[in-house]
C-alpha cells in the first residue's frame, strides 16, 4: 500500500512545563527533557504510517537554508520518502510545543507556536504539478486544514485533491484548525470536504459548523448529534468523529451506506499525546484499506 502526505514539515522543540500556565503570574525558569525532532502534522502522520504502509511520501516545503538540510537529512534517515522542495528565500519551518500541567484538561493544555512567515506556506500549483505521477501510484492522499489556510497552499493543495480523485486515489481530509469555526464560513468547510473521500473532524468541530452549541470537550450525546450533522453534510463520505476525552478518546466510524461504528481510540492511557491523532490515523487508514479489499 502506497500513502502520499501532504503538508506542514518543520523542526518541533517540545517539553512539558512543570505548572499549569494559568498558574504562571510571574517569569519562571524550569529544567527538564526538551525534544527535538522532525515535526508538523504531515510529518508526523507520514513518520507514523511507515509501520503500517510498504510506501510512504512526506511532500512539503523547506527553506533553502540550514534548517532545511537538518530536515532533509533527518528524513533521509528515516524510512519515509521525502519530497520536499526548497524555498528560495525563506526559513524552514520551526515549531515550539509545551503541554502544561493543568488538570482541567485530561492531558494538559498545549501551547504550540509556529514560526511565520516560513517555507511551510509556499506549496503552489508548479509544486503540485511536480507531484501528480506519484500521488497518481498512491492508495491514499492525506492532507490536512492547515494547507488549506492562505494562498498559494489553498488553491494548489486543491488541485491535487482534484487531480487525485480524477485519477482514483482516495483522498483524506483532516479537518483543522479544531476551532476554525471561528473565523471561516460553513460553505468553506464543504468547498474543502467535496475533494475528499474520507473526512477526520472532532464532533465539536462539525457541530460548530453547523451552527449549533457546542462544548469544549464532546461527551456521547454531543457525538450522536454530531452523526446526524455528518450524515446529512457528509453522506458520500466515510466519517471519522472524535469525540470524547481529549476529543480523542473516542470515535465514531460512519461510511456512506449508513453503518456506524463506534470504538476506543486509548487516548486516554497513552502517555504521549504529542502526535496521537496522526499515530492513530495511521492505524485506521491501513485496516480502512484492508476492510475494503
């Protein structure tokens, strides 16, 4: 099996901090592990899923400077095909990532600063072109929301996700920014599912769009609604629904014959939640394909 990723690459520092940030009222200095490796949604989807596919293309871009060779160099190593091209006067991508302490939230509350501008938002239509014959070989193209922010990523990411589905690859979308409700319309969520053949959205999320309440953390009734909003925005799609702890914990699985299926995701045990929902996306792509056959 054959999986091309597309999206966001960069160099991720991340650790825990020992407080919970809404306890911070003055400057603190805290020692512990600080991580540093290859990161990005893309990334870490492709990374994960090389346990689960025989073929795995990370494509993105990097700058043409130190940082980018770093990432280069790292995939190079690493048993993911990496395509990523090189930007011309702009900085590669780089991310830091602290998790708090706070108990409010199951795993703590993330704070995730990405640096701007970079590479990372320069995908456009000549990159795309560049990689139609291999996405055209793949069982799957997984993009996600955050290529599909600003121009030129948006209308390039959309072309491939067109050319995609004309040439009969199955395309996956991973709805994000969670809280992108916020500041885009309805009609732009769907402009984006319509290229899609199966869609990952956290129930709160799809639940927003639809223009109802929603909590910050979906419990089982506001996943049953959240179905219902599926099935009637999303009924050529398969379906995954987070929801739960974490909007993580849980999922409901719809395919486009009305089945439903409902499951545990161990969200909730796991003691690394950095990268989970890629992790666990990777796990379901791979039995999503063997169900078909």
């Amino acid at each position: 099996m054959k999986l091309v990723v597309l999206g966001d690459v960069f160099l991720e520092l991340s650790t825990v901090v020992s407080a919970a940030f809404t306890e911070l009222s003055d400057d603190l200095l805290t020692h512990g592990n600080v991580a540093v490796a290859v990161g990005g949604s893309a990334a870490n989807l492709a990374i994960a899923a090389t346990e689960h596919f025989a073929d795995v293309c990370l494509a993105g871009c990097v700058g043409d400077d130190d940082l980018g060779d770093l990432l280069s160099g790292r995939l190079a190593s690493s048993p993911v095909r990496a395509l990523l091209r090189r930007k011309a006067g702009l900085p590669s991508g780089l991310a830091i990532y602290l998790r708090d302490r706070a108990t409010a939230h199951a795993k703590g509350t993330r704070l995730l600063v990405v640096a701007d501008p970079s590479a990372l938002s320069a995908f456009d239509s000549a990159d795309a072109a560049a990689l139609r014959e291999e996405v055209k070989e793949a069982d799957f193209l997984a993009v996600d929301g955050y290529s599909l922010i600003a121009e030129p990523r948006r209308g390039a990411t959309l072309e491939l996700m067109d050319a995609a589905r004309e040439d009969g690859v199955a395309v996956v979308y991973d709805v994000v920014p969670h809280d992108g409700y916020r500041t885009r319309r309805p009609a732009d969520l769907l402009e984006e599912t319509a290229r899609a053949d199966v869609v990952v959205i956290e129930a709160r999320t799809l639940n927003a769009y639809a223009g109802l309440p929603w909590t910050h953390e979906a419990g089982f009734a506001d996943a049953e609604t959240a179905v219902l909003n599926a099935r009637r925005l999303l009924p050529r799609h398969h379906v995954f629904l987070r929801f739960g702890i974490g909007n993580a914990d849980e999922t409901f699985l719809l395919a486009p014959d009305g089945s439903l299926k409902h499951y545990h995701t161990g969200y909730s045990e796991t003691e690394e939640p950095r990268g989970f929902g890629d992790r666990l996306l990777a796990a379901e792509l791979s039995s999503f394909t063997q169900a078909q056959k």
